[in-house]
C-alpha cells in the first residue's frame, strides 16, 4: 500500500472566532492518489481545502480542533508560505492568475529564488509541455485568457514548485465540457508520470467521480458519506441528489429526501 501522505482528523475551523464552517473532519490521502471532496455551495469545501494549504489564516478562519498532517507533520495554522515549501500546492477557486502578467510570466513567479535562469525556463517547458495551449499562449497577457485557459495556467503554476500534494479547488466551475474532459485527462496525465496527489474539490459529481479513487461528501461542515467510485456511483442518494438520476431528470434538495447517514468508521 502507497504511503500515507496527508490526515485530516476531527478537523473544526471557525470563522472570525464565532462561526464554525467546518466541524469533526476526518479524511486521508495516500501518495499517488486522486481524492474527490463533494458538495454545494456552503458544505465547507474550500473552507478544508483552504486549513489544508494555510490560506485560511487570509479570511480571518482558525483551526481550533484537530489535527492536519502531510507526511506525519502537522501543518494546523501554519503559515502557508511554509506548507507551500513542505510540498503543498493549492489551485484556488478565485483569483487563479496575475491578471496583469503574460502567461510566461505567470508561470515564473512560484519558481524558488534559488533556482538559475536555466532550471526555471527547463521547468516552464516541462510545464507546456502537459499544457501545450499555454506554449503557444506565452506572451498573452493572463487576464485576456479565457476561464479554461486560466484554469491551466494555475494548475500550471501550482506546479511550478514541483509539490507532492496537489490541491484543486472547483476544476470545472464555469467550464464546458470538453474543456473539463480535457483537464481530467491533464490531472490523470499528471498522476501517472509525476506521481502526484491530488485533492480535488468539486460541486459536480460527475466530474469528481470520473477521476477520483476514493471521495467524501460534505454536508453543513460535515462529512456524511464517504467511498470509492464504485460505492458512491452506486449509492442511491448519489444518484437521486447529485446526479439526478431517480427520475431522469435533477432534483432540487428541498425535493430530495434527508441523507440517510451513512458512514465510514475510523478505526
């Protein structure tokens, strides 16, 4: 079995010290695995994403519970310069690029101070290389691209530090279709050659469920199922809220029956 890189264990984070937006966390990522985290607006998704990478310090957020560790050291409210360094990178869901950057440039910037002219322009190709349109896209200014575009260009960027764990907050959020296929197949590319693993965030099942090994579903800061692709795909309530398939056609939440909790115990 893989090694173990990021726990996630009873993790509480609260807003301006009085709102609590994600409550009792528990998850785990392995090395070399895609892990879905699903959900609508407001389940806690990028609030967890955010106390995983140190970001939520910027909204005034707290981790005041349990416990966050990659690679068995433990990165609760650290600093997310100091997360970024121990091999943590993180796609966010606003402000993905330098809107006044070319795309060149956009992939300069997360280079380490440390490195030679050399080795930042041999990581730029190796780069393009995964995102070929961003090759032929260097001298555009970022803010000009459009939004799947963009979204290679941070996944782009992100990886310009050569982390172990990758973070993706709403891979598909606006995108067609084809653009979205075209990304997964990128994020699978990315898997199998780099080795790397990645936490994807995402409102779609579907597109969550065609990539990840293993996923967990977040309800009101909690989570309140869990499994892998098979189990989820299969499982009525995935079926009926989030695909829209009980009969034929997507239900809203207020039509769709209480979750029936079911849970995964951790031993």
């Amino acid at each position: 079995m893989s090694q173990l890189l990021l726990t996630v264990d009873k993790l509480e984070v609260v807003y301006q010290r009085a709102i609590t937006a994600v409550q009792g966390i528990t998850l785990s990522a392995r090395q070399g695995q895609i892990v879905g985290i699903l959900g609508t607006n407001g389940a806690g998704k990028t609030t967890l994403l955010r106390a995983i990478s140190g970001f939520h310090g910027t909204d005034d957020a707290r981790v005041t519970d349990g416990t966050i560790r990659f690679k068995g050291q433990h990165i609760e409210n650290v600093a997310p310069h100091r997360i970024a360094r121990l091999g943590v990178a993180l796609v966010p869901e606003r402000e993905k690029v330098f809107a006044n950057l070319t795309v060149a440039e956009n992939l300069l910037v997360p280079a380490a101070p440390s490195l030679s002219g050399v080795e930042r322009r041999q990581r730029q190709e190796q780069l393009v290389q995964y995102f070929p349109k961003l090759g032929e896209l260097r001298g555009r200014v970022a803010g000009l691209l459009s939004g799947g575009e963009r979204q290679m260009l941070a996944i782009a960027a992100a990886l310009v530090s050569q982390p172990e764990l990758l973070l993706v907050d709403e891979l598909s959020l606006g995108l067609a279709p084809a653009l979205v296929e075209d990304l997964i197949a990128r994020l699978l590319q990315l898997r199998r050659e780099l080795g790397i693993t990645i936490v994807l965030v995402e409102q779609s099942a579907a597109v969550a469920l065609a990539v990840a090994d293993y996923s967990y579903v977040l309800e009101n800061g909690r989570i309140v199922l869990d499994g892998d692709r098979v189990r989820l795909t299969n499982h009525p309530d995935i079926q009926e809220f989030y695909l829209g398939q009980a009969s034929g056609k997507r239900r809203s939440y207020r039509d769709v029956k209480q979750y029936r909790r079911s849970r995964r115990w951790y031993g």
